[in-house]
C-alpha cells in the first residue's frame, strides 16, 4: 500500500528545461506555484530530463520559490544511461546495480534540493536487470528515508510481477490514453488493480493534436460535439476519459501555458455520460466495441 498521496493530476516537468520550453528559475518558480494553485501538487521527474540537467534547474527554483517541502511531492526516475557530453556513455543503455540506484537516487536529491523522493521509479525495463539487487536498493533507500514509495514506468505485466516478487511496487508509469488504450486490453490495468498498484499516465492527451491521420481526424469530429456538450476543452474531455478508469489513472500533464494549467483540474470534477465514454473509444478504434 502506497504511503505516498498525490495530487489527481501530476505536473510533468521533462519539458520544462533545455528539451523544450527552457523555462528561467523565475518561471519555474513562477508554474510550481500556479500548480499549487491549482491543487496540482505532484512534480514528475526523470535524472535524464534535458540531458541530466532539468532536476537541478528545477531545484533552484523550488528553493527560490520557498514552497513547504512537505506541501509537494517529487517524484524521479533512473536507470536509463543516455549519450550525452553530461554522462560518460558510448552507447543507450540501462544501469540498475545496487549502488547505480543508490547513486542516482543520491544525485536526483541533490539536483532537486531535497532530503527525499515521495516516489522513486525505474523508468524503463533492462533485460540484465535483477529484482534481488534491486530490492536490496529499494530497502537500503527507504530505510535511510530517502525514498518513500517505489514504483516502475513502462514495465510489462511479468516485468512488474518479477520485481514485485522481491519488493512492492507502489506504482507503474504507462502509456495510456484514448488513442493509446492497450493497456486497457493487455491485462495491464487489470493486473494493477488486483495487486494494489497505482497507474499514472504519460502523455494522456496521446495522439490527437500531435498527428493528422484518420483516428485522431475521427476523434476530433466528436470531441467538437462533446466540447459543445459539456462546456469544456477538448484536453480536459480527454483527461476526464482516463480518470473515470476503476484502477485510478493518474494523468502526467506536461504543459505550462497558464490558461491550461487552470484548467487540468475540471477534468476531475467532470463525468462523462458513459454512452460518450464508449463514443470515445469507439472513434479511437474506428469500429465498434466488440
């Protein structure tokens, strides 16, 4: 059972540094406040964001901002080894010995000016990984307090059943949304479910502004109507389509336009009817549910 409470939609901030938006230590500091705000008090992390260099702009200006450390809850991934001039790498790969992971979460502390993560997750899964070695990380982190739940990101079911053998897992970071919906049919959400598992969702608004092809083309003919409907924009249509999931999604929302982040908690106060629920879906797939 998780000790950890997050926020109903969490802050992603992989696009908050030099990868995209390149936000200033003022604007950073300027989102995490609109966030709390917001009621938006989970930050998502990875040590590999702007090429290992996002934590640390992010921990300057969480210090700037003077926020309560105990009113926010950080949440950070490793085990990916990137090439970059910041990491002594020759090719991709993956790293989760015991002291890499120890290291890492030491190392993420430090970037984000703080004494502990809420939420520690590999981010993704190695064929030479091995859950003994990884369980004796987790326990050596949770109990010198510098983690307090731990969890995986884009684990399969037996992936997740294989370190779940040798320590809990509190958590899996999965592609999920209305036009990336395997999850919902590979046994991925089920399995969460039954094993007390918390799902969040990266990139929840999938597909429909980023391409033009004939799904989101079907997609976006109904979201208008819904729009019309319900009073709302389309993004939150598509977040409230996730959160009315029973194993509990928790959206990952990555932007940082004002208007938008004023917005992303609507999701959770709206129900959509579940004939438009199916509609959804149905468009998605372009057929009818079997």
């Amino acid at each position: 059972m998780s000790k950890t409470a997050l926020s109903p939609i969490i802050a992603g901030a992989m696009n908050w540094g030099i990868w995209d938006k390149n936000l200033n230590t003022k604007e950073m500091d300027n989102i995490i406040h609109l966030c709390l705000e917001n009621k938006i008090t989970t930050f998502d992390h990875a040590d590999i964001y702007g090429d290992y260099t996002t934590e640390a702009d992010f921990g300057k200006a969480l210090v700037s901002s003077k926020i309560d450390r105990t009113k926010i809850q950080l949440i950070s991934k490793c085990g990916i080894q990137m090439v970059t001039k910041n990491r002594n790498n020759s090719i991709k790969h993956y790293e989760y010995s015991k002291d890499y992971i120890i290291w890492s979460v030491e190392n993420s502390l430090k970037n984000l000016a703080t004494d502990y993560l809420d939420v520690l997750l590999l981010h993704r899964p190695s064929p030479l990984m091995q859950a003994d070695e990884i369980a004796e990380a987790v326990a050596k982190l949770k109990s010198d307090g510098k983690i307090v739940d731990f969890g995986l990101s884009n684990f399969t079911v037996s992936q997740t059943e294989l370190i779940r053998q040798k320590t809990e897992v509190n958590f899996n970071q999965i592609q999920f949304s209305a036009s990336h919906h395997e999850a919902m049919l590979d046994g991925s959400l089920d399995y969460m479910q039954v094993h007390g598992i918390r799902p969040m969702s990266w990139n929840p608004l999938g597909s429909v502004f980023r391409e033009d092809n004939e799904q989101t083309r079907r997609m976006k003919k109904l979201l208008a109507q819904l729009v019309s409907k319900y009073g709302v924009g389309s993004d939150t249509i598509l977040l409230s389509w996730i959160l009315q999931h029973p194993a509990r999604v928790i959206p990952i929302a990555g932007t940082v336009n004002v208007a938008r982040i004023q917005a992303l908690m609507k999701a959770t106060e709206l129900p959509l009817e579940k004939e438009d629920w199916f509609a959804i879906w149905t468009e998605s797939m372009g057929k009818n549910v079997p």
